[in-house]
C-alpha cells in the first residue's frame, strides 16, 4: 500500500524530501526528457525469476548479465512508455517448489508487475498455475514446447525464444541430408529432453531418417559411461542434448569411449556445452562436429552491427566469453531470450499503454496481437514471428562445425523450417 | 556391443563406483562404529574435499599431477580439522547423545553447503586428471584414470586397515569403541579419540571426493548421493564393522554398474534401496555387523 499524505499532515522533513525530490527532477530533464513527459514517471517494477543457484546456475549467471545490459538501453532510449523500469530478482535455486514462492514473493511483496526469466522447464512448469492463480503475466524465457503444447495457460507466453519442437525440426532435414540417416539420441530424462525425443524422432521420419535408440538420462546423473555401450553399432549419427552441471563430464565421457577409434558423426545441441569452452582439455574429438546454436557463440567473420553492439552491451569478447575473464564462458545460444523478451515487452506495455497491474489482461492481449519481431537491437538473434495463438515465438536456427576449437557457422535455416500447424489457441481461453 | 566387453565395461564401471563408495562409507562407518553419531554431513565433507581440490589444482602451477598430489594430501587435512573443530565445538556440547547429534549434523550439512555455495559459487568447475592416458580395448576406450582411482582407493583402504589393527591409535581407538568408560578408566582421553576419529572419518569421504572429481567436477550439492549410497552401503554392512562395509560397497558398486548397464541406472537405485528394507527387516544388525549386546 502506498501512503498518501492527507493535507496538512505533512511534515518539515517530508516537504524537504519533496523539493529536494522536485528539484532533481527538473535538473535531471535535461537527461531524460522523456520520462517527465509521461502521466506518471514512477517506475514499472519487473520481476526476474533467476537461476542463481542450484543446477542451472551458469544459465542464471549470464541471464541475469544480459537481462542488466538490456535495461541499461532500453532505460538510456527512454524505458517504457516514457517510464524508467526496474528489475527485482530472486534466485529460485532451479528448483519448480521455490520457482513458485519466488513468483508469489515478486508480485505481492514487492509489487512486480510481471515476472519473466525462467529457464529450466521443471521450473516453469512449476510456477505457471501460480501465474494464472494471481492473474501476473509470466514470460518464460525456456524453449521448452510447453507454451506452444497448451500445457500452461493464458498468462504465460515466450515472445523470447524458439521453443525445442520447433529447433529441432528445423535441424532434422539438414541432419539427414548430411550427417546420416540412423540416429540415436542421448537426452536428458524429463519433459525438456521428451520434447528433444518426441519432436526430433517425428521429424526424423517425415526425412526418411529414424531413431535407432533413445537414451534418457537422470538429470542429476554424474557418470555416463555406462550408457553408452548401449548405442547400437550401426548409428550414423549420435544426437546430444544435456543439461546441468555434469554436462562437461558427459561429453569426456563419451570422447574417452570413443578413443579407441572412428566414432559415428556427432550433432550436438550447444545446451551439452554452454558455459563450457569447446576448446576444453578431453574434448579433442568433438573437431569437426557439428552443434545447433541459438545464436553463434564465436564471433562469425560476417558479424553485423547488431551483432557487435550486442556482444558489447553484454561484455561478451569474440570467443564467447565474459570480457573479464576468459575462462568464464556465456550461455550465448539461449541468453539473448531475456533480452529479447525485455524489448518484446517495451512493445506490448506500449501497445497496451500499460498502466499497472489492472492492465495486466490488456498486456496479454497486446501480446497476443503482436506477429513479427524484425532483427535489430532489440532482437539480435534475428528475425522473429509471434504466433498470439499459441504464444510462441519462432526464429532462425544455426549450425556450426568446430574447426580448431571454435564454432564456424556452416548453415542458418528459415523461421519457415521450424513451423508447425498450432496445438492450441490460448485466446479462446479465460484469464 | 557383444556381451564380453559388455560385461568389460559394467565391471570396470561398477568397481570405480564401489572403490569410491567403499573410502566414502568407511568413515561414516568408523564415526557411528567408535562414536555412535549417525553423522548426517558426511556427504558435505565429501563435497569440501572436491571444492578444495579444485582451489588446490586452479591454484598450484605446474604439471596437473603436482596439483593432484599436493590435493589428495591437503583436502583431507583441512576437512579432517573443520571436522575435528565442529567435534570440539558441538558434538562433544551434546555429550553425543543421538538423537542430539543427528540434529546437530544436519545443522552442519546446511552450514557446510551454503558456506560452499557463499566462497565457492554455484557452479560445476573441472578439476584436471594428474595424467591423461586412455586404455584401447578393442571395443571401447576407457580412461587410465579410472583405473588408478581403484586402485588408489584399494591403498587407502589397506591403510586404513593398518591404522586400526597395527597401530597405538587403532587400539585407543577400538578400546573406546568396546567400551569408553574402561577406556578413560584405563587413562585414555576419549575426548581426543572422539576428535581424531571424526576428523578421520571426515577425512575418507574428502581423500575420495579428491579421487572422483577429476571425473565428476566439483560442486557445492555434490555430497547428496554420496550420503545416501553410503548409507545403504553401512546399513547393509552392519553399522560399525569395516569389513562389512567394504563387502557392501562391493556388493552394491559393481551391482549397481552392472544393472545399470544392462537395464536401467534408476532400476539399480531402486533394488539397492529395496536391500535396504529387505536387510532392515530380515537382519537389521547387517550383513557382517555384530548383534547387540
């Protein structure tokens, strides 16, 4: 609750307060001119779900580093709706219970007109019915197929990233045509790695290709040795996607059982080695496989502006890496999804002329009414679609090869590649 | 994959797991044997050991083996006196009641984990192998280094085995076990006992967290499973007996590789936690421990 201090009641100290407040105002117009001009200039107060700690601390670390660097601009270009906007965040420690609290705390305690940031699905899955229970949007910033599967409700959306069924179908084409057609899949054992399975596996036959073997591993596993004889002898390629703090482990892992010889080709998604250097001692034989990359972690010799003026806001160097420190490796291919989805929402809070909580129907619906994101700094992925429907977005996709231990670019794909008909019309449904 | 290298494989996994529970379990084993304190933050002891080795091998220079080495003689140090210290400064408060400590413990656990997570953060960081040298099966590759961790796990126990039946030590400290009222009757300060014996048991579960995390990393909630293995690993033993651990660890590692290679690793979880129950129930002294006397 807000006092508001009834006439006559205010005291000396308060009337100071005031002017000295007034004061600055009016000297800091010369600064920011746009936020005087607008009916209230008190700031929208966001709320950032963060990972900090628990597994899926590395994503939190650099989410939390992007999501800074895109308030600082969106702040310096005149924040929202001629408001400046704060961000409130709280570590969930990756864990769906807390995920939940965090949420409610944002909200009713400090009085966060939405919340956004997620990543892990458990988590997400977790703290969505509290989004529709307190009527608080609830951005998402996890490329789990959860939005678009109409699983969730109409309070949550993913205007920030490609979801995992849409990647993968726009990889499984390139990967039959020329990497091979027998795949087995290592996956991690819960709905992120069910959505890797059951999506590429469909995918996969619409090429001619098939799934030979599916390996679900616990998320909390530490050994994966005793995993891998089960791949089948005649595998073409050998399809990875892990997660959480073993993932390095993993790939050793399989680098030493294969170090008796050939090996299948590898595809990779870049979640097995985000946060680690490619170039790290064990991972040798990963030279000339190929990953999917949401965004390219090594600067590519055709880099653009934005692309530069991204890396720079974030303070990322050519490697992928945090400029103080090259040992401390970014999440760059799912990171750019707090950015993104912070622009996303200057655009929908606008077209909403978001006020406060009350508008918070309004600002779904603005979302719903929203179709393409154009490449640009506010979307430095690259081009995007937002299908209201199903509140997903959709972008383009890379593939790289390591070649003397960095991620060379060898083929972008279409947002038309990863569309699929819609599973849901979340705007037939009730707040 | 034929089923001999197959069954290659699962033995030399199932025997890396083992060597590693087998350190572990034995010093939550030695600390309930001679101090009756069901020690509940054995697992974040363990977790110390890999955090200081990897501060030990990212602060060191030289060739990986010299930080290794200088890792897997230091880790236990420290964590043996941090566990010496809390010793001192509660357990020995409590008078080692048992209910007492296993609240006091689990106290411990949450202190040692979040004072990791505050100095260390929350990320999963490599500590190098001392060497990198692969074995060629025919069929598979397998790191050399897995090999010397069973091995040197095997040394370690035989050391151990030593300390307890060869030396002054081990005979102050059975003589508490037996009975710590003749023992202080006899002039032997039980106190001190009570102090190394924790700081030693400390110590085992921190020398095989240096052993794995070369294999694993090291992370700040890395002590939960080793906890709860070396449970199973002393409940099936029998609480307190050596070599009951030691057979169990055997029994439950290289089952475990085994089932998991050839079904499923949460099936192997599942049958270790039902000889648990089976051994709660049907010989709830475990395998090898002796009846109550």
């Amino acid at each position: 609750m807000t006092k508001i201090p009834v006439p006559g009641t205010l005291s000396r100290r308060g009337l100071l307060r005031g002017m000295a407040a007034g004061g600055g105002l009016i000297a800091g117009a010369g600064a920011f001119p746009r936020f005087v001009q607008a009916q209230s200039s008190a700031p929208y107060r966001l709320g950032f779900q963060v990972h900090r700690t628990g597994i899926g601390a590395t994503y939190g670390r650099w989410y939390e580093r992007t999501v800074n660097a895109a308030l600082e601009v969106l702040n310096a270009g005149g924040g929202i709706n001629g408001r400046p906007v704060e961000l409130v965040f709280e570590d969930d420690a990756t864990d769906p219970k807390r995920g939940a609290e965090v949420f409610e705390k944002l909200v009713t305690r400090h009085g966060c007109d939405l919340v956004f940031g997620a990543l892990f699905s458990h988590v997400v899955v977790g703290t969505a019915p509290r989004a529709q229970e307190l009527k608080v949007p609830y951005l998402v910033c996890s490329e789990g197929h959860h939005v678009a599967s109409g699983a969730l409700n109409r309070w949550t959306l993913q205007p920030g990233i490609t979801d995992v069924k849409s990647q993968v179908q726009a990889m499984a084409p390139w990967v039959s045509a020329n990497l091979g057609k027998k795949v087995t899949m290592i996956y991690p054992d819960y709905a992120f790695g069910y959505d890797h399975r059951d999506n590429f596996t469909a995918a996969m036959a619409a090429q001619g290709g098939e799934v030979i073997a599916a390996l679900g591993i616990p998320p909390t596993e530490t050994s994966f040795t005793r995993y891998l004889p089960r791949i089948p002898k005649e595998t073409e390629v050998i399809y990875h996607v892990m997660v959480g703090p073993a993932v390095l482990t993993f790939v050793k892992e399989l680098g030493e059982f294969y170090s008796g010889g050939d090996h299948p080709a590898i595809f990779g998604f870049i979640d097995s080695l985000e946060g680690v250097d490619v170039a790290s001692p064990g991972l040798e034989f990963l030279e000339g496989t190929h990953f999917w990359e949401g965004q390219c972690r090594d600067l590519q010799e055709d880099a653009t502006p934005v692309e530069t003026f991204y890396r720079e806001a974030v303070g990322v160097d050519a490697k992928g890496a945090a400029i103080e420190d090259p040992r401390n490796i970014s999440t760059y291919s799912h990171m750019f999804s707090t950015w993104e989805t912070l622009f996303a929402l200057k655009t929908a809070m606008e077209a909403a002329q978001y006020g406060g909580r009350e508008d918070g129907e309004a600002l779904v619906e603005a979302f719903e009414a929203m179709s393409e994101m154009p490449y640009s700094n506010e979307h430095p992925q690259g081009d995007k679609i937002f299908n209201g429907r199903t509140h997903q977005a959709f972008g383009v996709q890379n593939i790289s090869k390591i070649e003397d231990g960095r991620l060379v670019r060898v083929h972008t794909t279409t947002i038309e590649d990863g569309l699929y008909p819609d599973e849901v019309d979340y705007t037939t449904r009730p707040f | 994959m034929d089923l001999g290298p197959y069954l290659l494989l699962a033995a030399l996994e199932g025997l890396t797991s083992a060597a590693v529970l087998a350190l572990t379990a034995a010093g939550l084993s030695l600390v309930f044997g001679v101090m009756r304190v069901v020690n509940v933050a054995h697992g974040e002891f363990f977790m110390l050991g890999a955090v200081i080795a990897w501060f030990v091998t990212a602060h060191v220079g030289g060739p990986p083996w010299l930080g290794f080495l200088l890792a897997l003689a230091l880790s236990p140090l420290v964590v043996g006196a941090i566990a010496a210290a809390a010793d001192r400064l509660v357990l020995k408060r409590l008078n080692y009641d048992p209910e007492a400590t296993i609240v006091a413990t689990i106290g411990l656990l949450y202190l040692l984990q979040q004072a990791a997570l505050s100095f260390y953060g929350p990320d999963a960081r490599p500590v190098p192998a001392p060497f990198d040298w692969r074995v060629r099966f025919p069929w598979f590759g397998y790191s050399g280094y897995k090999l010397f961790v069973i091995a040197a796990a095997g040394a370690l126990l035989c050391g151990l085995w030593l300390l307890m039946a060869r030396t002054r030590f081990g005979l102050v400290m059975r003589a508490t076990q037996y009975d710590p009222r003749t023992a202080q009757a006899f002039g032997i300060d039980t106190d001190r006992v009570y102090a190394g014996v924790f700081a030693l048991g400390a110590g085992l579960a921190a020398a095989a967290a240096v052993l794995i995390a070369p294999i694993s990393q090291a992370h700040y909630l890395m002590g939960g499973d080793p906890l709860l293995l070396s449970f199973v690993v002393v409940i099936i033993g029998g609480l307190g007996s050596l070599r009951g651990t030691l057979a169990a660890a055997l029994l439950i590692g290289v089952g475990e590789g085994m089932v998991s290679v050839f079904f499923s690793p949460t099936l192997a979880k599942i049958l270790a936690t039902l000889a648990v129950a089976l051994v709660l129930v049907f010989r709830p002294e475990g395998l090898f421990g002796a009846r109550a006397r």
